[in-house]
C-alpha cells in the first residue's frame, strides 16, 4: 500500500503526475519500503528527471484499456455494448500496491477509476441486468461479502487508502437486483442476511455511547428527540493519498488548531460519494469551510432505511429473530427523516446541521431519495414533482443542486446516478410523463454529447449540452460504468412505454 513516506510526499510534491492518484495506485515491482530505501539512498529528489527516472524504475502503472480505440460505433448503445468488456478486471491478487484483493472479476468505473467503487456498482449493474449480465452483479455481491469479511465494511473503493471510510451504502439494493433469482437459496439468503448485518453495524458503531451530553460518535447522532440517525465519516485522519498535494495545499490557507477537523471532512465528504459540493460548505464559494461531519444527510439516512427494510425482509424469509427490531428500526428512521429533512419552506427534503438542528442552505438531488424509497406522503409528493420540473430540469437533465459553485456535484453538472433516483421516485408516485420528459433530455443530451466525443462521460454539463462538465480535482474522466447502465436503462425503459 501507498505510504506517506518520503519517497511518497516528494513525488506527490513535486507534482510528477498531475493526478495525485497515480502515484496512490503505483505498483511496486518490488515493494513500497524497499522503494522507500532506496529512495533514502540514492536521494533522487535533487533533480525532476531523476526523481521520474527512479519511479519507473520501481514502479508499474496498471492499463485502463477502456481509454484505448474501439471499434466503430455508430450510437450510444452500441459504445455500451462494446465497453462493458473494457471495463472488467480480472480477480486481483498478490502484490498489486494499494489494490485490495477481490475474489471475482468487477467492473470499474473507468479512466483514474481502475478499481471499484461501491455506490456506483449498484448502478452499473442496473445496466448489466439489461444486458444480461447476471454473473457479473453475482460476483459484485460476492465481492462485497468478502470486503465485509474482511474488513467489517465494503470500503470507498478496493484500495488500501479507503479502507477508513465507505460510500452509500446500496448492498440491499444489490440484493433486491438478484432477488428473484436466488431469494430461494436458504445459503443465498444467509450470505446475505450475514454480511448486510455487519455491514449495518459498521453503520451504527457507537449508537450505546451517544447521549445527551456526548450527541455524536463516528457515523452516529443522537437528535434533539433521543433517536438516532446517521452521518458520514471516515475513520483515518490526515490528508488523503490520492488527493495529497491538493489537501496539503488547501489545508495551509487553514489555521492549524482546525486542521484534523478539515481533513476528517473532506474524507467524509469522500464518503458521501459528492465529493465535493455545497451541501457540505458552510460558504458555498469555500471548499476550506467543509464541515461534512456537521450534516445528518437525507441521502445516507434513507439509504439505512433501506437497508433495515431489506434486513426485515432477509429476516423474515430465514424466519430470524432479529426481524421484530429491524421493522421497528425501519419505522423509527422513517419517522425521523420526515421530522427531521422535511422542510415545509422548500418542499423539499434537506440535510440538517447538528450545530443549530436547522436545515441546511443547499437544496440538492439527494432530497429526492425519500420518493425513490417510497417514504413520501402524497401530498408532499406532488410538491417535490413540481419542484424537480421548475426548478432541477434544465435542458440535458437534472441538475444536482440548485447553486453553482466551481464543485462537481453542484449546478450546472448532472450525474447519471442522481437522474436514476429522481426518475424512479417520480414513477413511484404515478408521475410517469415528468419522469419520461427527464429520460428524454438526458438521452438527446448524452446522444449529442456522444457525436462530439465518441465516448459517455461520469458527468455532464445539463445546462449546456456538448460543453463538457467542470469542477472537481481532476479532469472529467470517459467509461464509465454508471452512466453506461443508466443510460441503458432509460433507452429501456423509453422503448417499453
């Protein structure tokens, strides 16, 4: 695994790759303390040219052959067909840097993405499902089995430098994908009544410890009525290996009593999967005021909802006895999101800062989550619909949130993902023809797209179609799994109504 020793922090100070990743993800040809003796020994750092000599000395770059020349394609189906075999790894093993080992071949997002990433295979494999690909959402569950063996968690990504944190947790909505096809295999349902448990209580770690006068711990907070509801968080501290040069920098405009605070909340933020976006700034034009861990998230919550209710049902299909307090957990997180994220100003669901149990200034995508669990009165429903159409829909789509603030995951960038929930939450609801509008002027914007760039692309600019999306600490990366499965996706859905 990257450490941050000194061959580490020079390479990544000098700037020899313009992604900080790259260097994270280097494989030893020999290993990463002897590279460091090395290092000590020879002092290459005194020149440019011989510090990149001395790394390609040591060092291998593995291949992300979905960035290579494919065959011709003529439409945005047929580039997905094509790519979905580029963008499979095989079974990793052995001395491969930071890659964690997976016993079964995956799916990686693509480009500086050459591992998996955990909420964005759910959507992948949304598209796998259409095109026939069972075994590979088989052996992305069982790879999340075998990370929870592991590790108690299904990290960030099956890198060693995630190991502190996850993403949103979607391992139910995995199993509900394979649900009809092995829900009766007593063993199957076993496997995953397991490894969901666990998972959840990586989740609600330090639930007995929170009180009234110690509300937070880890992922946990106790809200002003005694409940308990959920935060994000990431267990390791520091700057980031994969974003070093970027952390170090901003943490110096920072005063240095504040600095461990700033670098648990940008790693939570990573943790939240928006990395990074207004919800978390407490200025909206200053990524240095993050304070993620400040935020109960609408998102994660309802994600735990879900959770606890396919934990309910795995535990009623094995006849367990755990099944009474699942259902009642289900119902109490339920309750708590509608108390705690509505906000009756906005019609829209909100995250809440625990500092002032207030809701938060940035309205986003992530309140659309309660319709995609089914958790929203009707009444509230319609509201939201009429919010998603006057003031989410742009021309490609739907904007992540409504403000505009040079990160990723705010105005004006769309991601696949985000289209996904909103559609399927609006067609929970009957609102079939906004919910048809939004798959429409995603798919002529990604079509229009894909005849200036002959690839799909992680993010898109929905205000503007054909300009390419900005923001974030990299530059916009082409694959990529979950815009190929959701795009795929609405081309069915389309075609069946």
């Amino acid at each position: 695994m990257p450490i941050i020793n000194h061959l580490f922090i020079a390479v990544q100070q000098a700037g020899l790759f313009e992604d900080c990743k790259t260097f994270a993800d280097a494989i030893p040809k020999n290993s990463w303390d002897a590279a460091e003796r090395a290092f000590l020994a020879e002092k290459p750092e005194q020149s440019r040219d011989s510090l990149t000599r001395f790394v390609h000395q040591h060092f291998v770059f593995a291949d992300s052959p979905e960035l290579q020349a494919l065959p011709d394609c003529h439409s945005v189906t047929e580039y997905i067909r094509a790519l979905w075999p580029r963008l499979e790894r095989k079974a990793s093993k052995g001395n491969l840097g930071s890659l964690l080992s997976l016993p079964h071949d995956y799916i990686v997002p693509g480009g500086r993405f050459n591992e998996i990433y955990y909420w964005d295979c759910y959507f992948t494999a949304l598209g796998l499902k259409d095109a026939g690909c069972f075994q590979q959402i088989e052996d992305m569950l069982d790879n999340f089995l075998h990370l929870i063996a592991t590790h108690g968690h299904v990290p960030n990504g099956n890198r060693s430098y995630y190991l502190g944190r996850s993403q949103p947790p979607i391992m139910a909505l995995m199993i509900e994908l394979l649900w009809e096809r092995r829900s009766k295999e007593p063993d199957w349902l076993a496997a995953c009544y397991s490894g969901l448990r666990t998972e959840y209580d990586f989740w609600m770690a330090g639930e007995g410890v929170v009180s009234e006068q110690l509300t937070d711990f880890r992922r946990v907070v106790r809200m002003p009525c005694g409940a308990i509801m959920n935060r994000y968080w990431d267990d390791r501290s520091g700057p980031r290996p994969e974003s070093y040069r970027e952390d170090i920098e901003l943490a110096c405009r920072i005063p240095e009593e504040r600095r461990d605070s700033f670098y648990l909340d940008i790693r939570a933020a990573c943790e939240s999967g928006w990395d990074f976006s207004s919800r978390w700034l407490d200025d909206a034009g200053d990524l240095a005021s993050i304070a993620t861990t400040t935020r109960v998230p609408v998102d994660l919550n309802t994600f735990l909802y879900l959770t606890e209710m396919m934990l309910l049902r795995l535990g009623e299909a094995l006849n367990a006895p755990e099944q009474t307090e699942y259902r009642v957990r289900a119902q109490q997180r339920k309750a708590n999101i509608l108390k705690y994220c509505w906000s009756a100003e906005q019609a829209w669901f909100m995250d809440l800062d625990i500092r002032d149990w207030q809701h938060t200034a940035a309205v986003s995508l992530a309140g659309v989550l309660p319709m995609f669990a089914n958790i929203v009165p009707e009444d509230k429903a319609c509201g939201m619909a009429a919010n998603l159409q006057n003031r989410f829909l742009k021309v490609g789509g739907l904007v992540t949130t409504l403000h505009t603030t040079g990160q990723q995951w705010d105005s004006p960038n769309g991601w696949a993902p985000l289209q996904w929930l909103a559609v399927k939450g609006l067609q929970n609801y009957q609102h079939h023809s906004l919910a048809g509008l939004i798959m429409r002027r995603w798919l002529d914007m990604v079509e229009t797209d894909f005849n200036l760039h002959a690839c799909l692309l992680e993010k898109y600019n929905v205000c503007e179609p054909g300009q390419l999306a900005g923001g974030g600490e990299y530059r916009v990366q082409q694959g990529f799994g979950w815009t190929n499965g959701i795009t795929a996706q609405f081309y069915r859905l389309l075609n069946e109504a």
